[in-house]
C-alpha cells in the first residue's frame, strides 16, 4: 500500500500523479470482475461436490453412527440433503424457463444438470444408506449373542430371569457389556411383570433406542420368545437375526 502511494506522489508533478491514478484505475474493473469470478466459481465448485457427495455421505452416516467410536450427528446433517430435494424439483422447471435468456443461460444449464444428477442419486443413496446400518445392526446382534446366553443361563439356574444385568457380574459375565455402537452405547433391560406387559408377554426383553437422525425412535427390540409383531412400538419391524428393528 505504501509502495503505492510512493509511486502515486514519486516526482509531486500533478500531472503525473494523474497520469499514474489513471493507470491504476483502469486496472481496478478487471480486478474486480476476476474476484466475482472466483467467488462464482468457487460456490459452483462447493455446489458440485454437495451434489456428488449425497450417494457417499447417506451410507458413512448410518455406517459411522454404528461404530465403537461413532456419533448420530452426520444423521441430524442428512436433513440439508433432504431440503434439497425439493429446492433441486423446483429448479428444474426455472432452470428451463431461464434457458431462454441469453443472460442467464449460463447458469441455467449448470444448475439444471446438477439437479437431474442429484435427483437420482439421493434416491440410491438412501436405500443404500439403509443398507448398511441393517447390515451393521445385524454385526451387533451377532455380538449380543454372549449376554442373551447369559440371561438364558440365570434364568436355568434361578428358574427367574435376573431383575438387573448387574446381577450377571460376575457368575455369567465378567462386565456389563456396551453395545459396541458410541451412538448407541447402552443395553435397556426389562424383566418381570413391566416386560410381560410391554414386550408380548416375555419375562425379560433387551432394548437399544437407535434413532436414525432428527425427532426419531427407532430401536433395537430382542424377545427370547421372539414373537415380534409386524407392527408396533411406534413403527414397522423387520427382523435382524433373533432381533428386530423398530422403523419409526
């Protein structure tokens, strides 16, 4: 800045300090003008990746809030993919209506072909998503298998199911166990007459609450007697080995 102001004054002839800002003026609207465009392309650049990271982002979500070091908080942002959608139908019919402009025509055709792809792949991305949370849903009834067996084997023993996991420690289980999932990290256990009455008349029930992202109660349900229902429980259920999956 200084330098310039240097060069401006280099001389103190009026004349030339006119001459010189003249100079520099002249340079000012292609400085601009490259800035715009750089800021133009730069939102283009964000917008892209936000268009093909829809069919990655949707199975890392429900993959990543399964893991031992997991969180649901890549489920709550999957909400902006699905305002998006109805902002990508909408554009569609204005990107059309603004390809008759010379003006815009540009930017129409950009914003048109990114709402044809996103479309499509939102719609394989959510199936696909789904996908691999049952998957990883059925990895953890696989791995609740050895505290299942342990309430079996107190309930041969007492001829009663245990009132609490606690009670397991240290006969049946050397610890409590965690589910194995950081978002979900903590086996509900129901026994007695409170099971009996929420979960179809079993003496003990295992639950998991799995919500899958925004104001959601899925869950993970486990009956020894495994006589689920296709409904209830605040949604449909679909078996996952010897347990089923609440869809809120």
């Amino acid at each position: 800045m200084w330098s310039l102001v240097f060069w401006l004054s280099d001389g103190y002839s009026a004349p030339l300090i006119r001459t010189r800002m003249k100079k520099v003026m002249q340079h000012i609207p292609g400085i601009l003008y490259r800035k715009h465009w750089n800021l133009e392309t730069k939102q283009k650049i964000s917008l892209t990746l936000f268009v093909l990271s829809v069919i990655v982002y949707f199975p890392f979500a429900h993959w990543v809030s399964t893991t031992p070091v997991g969180t649901t908080l890549f489920l709550w942002l999957l909400i902006f993919y699905g305002l998006a959608i109805p902002v990508a139908v909408l554009a569609i019919p204005v990107s059309l209506v603004a390809l008759c402009f010379r003006r815009t025509r540009r930017d129409a055709l950009w914003v048109l072909i990114l709402s044809l792809i996103y479309l499509p792949l939102t719609f394989a991305a959510i199936p696909l998503g789904w996908q691999v949370r049952m998957q990883r849903m059925a990895t953890f009834a696989e791995r609740s298998k050895p505290l299942v067996q342990a309430i079996a084997r107190y309930r041969d023993d007492h001829g009663t199911p245990p009132e609490t996991l606690e009670q397991l420690v240290p006969d049946y289980l050397p610890h409590v166990p965690g589910t194995g999932m950081m978002a979900y990290p903590t086996y509900h256990y129901y026994a007695g007459a409170q099971s009996r009455e929420r979960y179809q008349g079993n003496a003990w029930a295992l639950v998991v609450p799995t919500g899958s992202g925004g104001p959601n109660w899925d869950q993970m349900l486990y009956f020894p007697l495994e006589n689920y229902p296709e409904h209830g429980y605040g949604g449909r259920l679909e078996r996952v080995g010897d347990w089923a999956y609440v869809h809120e």
